[in-house]
C-alpha cells in the first residue's frame, strides 16, 4: 500500500514547480492542493509553520510534515516508510 504524499503549494512558487518536477523525474505521485484555492489546506500549512503560509509543504501519510523539502529529502522519508 502506498504512502500518501500530499504537497501543498501555489500557482506562482517556484520551489514548488521545481520539487513537483524532480518528483515527476523519480515516478513519484503526489496530490497537489494550491492553498490560495483551498483556505482549510492555508490554515494547516499555517498551523505546522508558525503561522507562515510556507509552500512547499509535504505531508508524507500522517505522521512527517516537511516544509521546503528537497526531492532526495522525500525519497528518503518514503523509502524509511516502506513506500518506494
């Protein structure tokens, strides 16, 4: 069973196109929730950011919150997790 990996970014983040395409690159999926469409997605990438709106946020199933990951940083969570 896969872990799910969910990246909460928006339309004009840079780090989140690049880490969405690095992603791509390694077979990686991932749900994408643009958090200036989805005000519930803000207040929780607020709530594991001191209050800042910091995308890329990854939420990796339900325990690892990473915030800026780097593509190897999220492959190295997913293959501890049994995932890759």
């Amino acid at each position: 069973m896969a872990t799910p990996l969910t990246m909460y970014t928006t339309t004009w983040c840079g780090f989140c196109r690049r880490l969405k395409s690095q992603l791509a690159r390694e077979g990686i999926e991932m749900v994408e929730i643009d958090i200036e469409r989805d005000p519930a997605a803000a207040e929780f990438v607020m709530s594991v950011n001191g209050g800042n709106q910091t995308v890329p946020t990854v939420t990796i199933g339900d325990d690892v919150v990473l915030t800026n990951p780097s593509a190897k940083e999220v492959k190295r969570h997913l293959t501890e997790l049994g995932a890759l």
